[in-house]
C-alpha cells in the first residue's frame, strides 16, 4: 500500500468496525479478502495499527496471499493452542487448496474428500494414532474411523473459529489463510510437493508454527 484512508490511529480506532475486528484479532482470527470490508479496513487502517498493537507485543501480520493476522510476541497475549488434529487437518487442507483440482471447484471441499485425502497421505492406523495420541490400545477398525471422523469434524470446527475455513455441514470453503500452514515449506520450490512429503512423514506436524502452538503432552506423544 501507498498510504491510508485515516489521518491517525484517533480516526481508526473511532471507526465502528474497529472493535469488532480487533476483538477477532485478539481471539485469534485470520481476517482474509473472503471478509470482504473488514479486509478493506485493516488494509486502509495497517499503517496507524502496526505500532499500536506493537504497544501489546504483537505483530499485526499481513501476507500477499490474502490475509492479515495478530502474532503475539510478548506475553500480553497468549499463543493460540492447537491440537495435534487441528495441526494435521490444517496442513492437509493447505496441501489441498494448492491443488489446481480444488481450485476448479472454487475451493469447496467435503468432508469426506478430506478424510480420503488424510488416509491416504498417512495410513488409517497412523491416522487413528495421530488424532488420537492418548490411545493406548488397538481398537475396532470401525470404533477407530468413527474416532477419526469425530476428531476432524472437532478440528475443522476450530479452524472455522479462527478463519481458516467457512463451514457449511458435510462441506466447507478454504480461505487464502490456510497457507499460514505451509509456511515451513514456503521456500522449497514446489510447495505443494514439498508439503505432501512432509505431512507423509509426519514431520510438519511436530513442527509449531510462530504464534500456533500445540500442548506440550500432545507434541511429546506425537513426536514419539
């Protein structure tokens, strides 16, 4: 961007969509061209926002892809926590939205498309295990599916709180911000090859993202 809409941070923070987004913000939204105006907002407002949220140790983060996000860097805010489901079904779904193949279908997704997909990158019994680290005995191969799909079904809900996909029953739309989760491979060359590797191996998974973490009993169990 070339400038501002508003002459100060007094004239952004009287705008009344302010303290709904910074409420988002704060909670751990990822606000994307999808958001329409509030997009425009924190474009027109980034210049006077940067330093003011740098006053609560944050970073106020805007990607070319799309979108724009707070990055605690103090204490003032806690990281937001993801489970090790959460972290799986979000690089899956980055892995998903840069195939050309999701893009034809404006980025609509099903439910079980994304079940099919996450078989097939790890194997139905390491799927069972990753989604469920506290299993300690072999279970039913139904009882472990029904497990999976209560487990991703969980996970995408969460991943909607924080806008990184809309949800609509059995199907649901990626956002631009999903490729927060490919971040660890942006630099690869083919991202989307380079993605898929390691999901397969499992290796971005034990991998946290800047201002996305996992609890620490969940990484212990799912880097071992």
């Amino acid at each position: 961007m070339s400038g501002s809409a508003y002459r100060d941070l007094a004239e952004v923070l009287k705008d009344d969509r302010f303290p709904r987004i910074d409420l988002d913000l704060r909670r751990g939204r990822h606000i994307g061209r999808e958001d329409g105006e509030d997009y425009v907002f924190l474009m027109d407002a980034l210049k006077q926002l940067e330093p003011f949220y740098l006053r609560f140790h944050c970073q106020l983060v805007s990607k070319a892809d799309g979108y724009v996000y707070l990055l605690p860097t103090g204490s003032a805010l806690p990281r937001r926590t993801l489970s090790v489901g959460e972290m799986l079904v979000g690089q899956t779904l980055a892995l998903m939205c840069l195939d050309p193949a999701t893009l034809n279908r404006k980025k609509v997704v099903t439910r079980e498309a994304l079940l099919q997909r996450l078989e097939g990158l790890v194997g139905a019994k390491t799927l069972i295990r990753a989604l469920n680290p506290r299993l300690k005995k072999r279970i039913d191969e139904r009882v472990g599916a029904e497990k999976v799909r209560r487990k991703v079904q969980e996970a995408l809900r969460n991943l909607h709180k924080l806008g990184f996909i809309e949800l609509e029953r059995d199907r649901f739309t990626l956002r631009n911000s999903l490729l927060r989760f490919s971040e660890p491979v942006r630099d690869l060359g083919d991202r989307e090859a380079a993605l898929e590797r390691l999901i397969e191996a499992g290796e971005v998974r034990r991998r946290d993202l800047p201002g996305l973490s996992r609890p620490a009993a969940e990484s212990a169990e799912a880097s071992g």
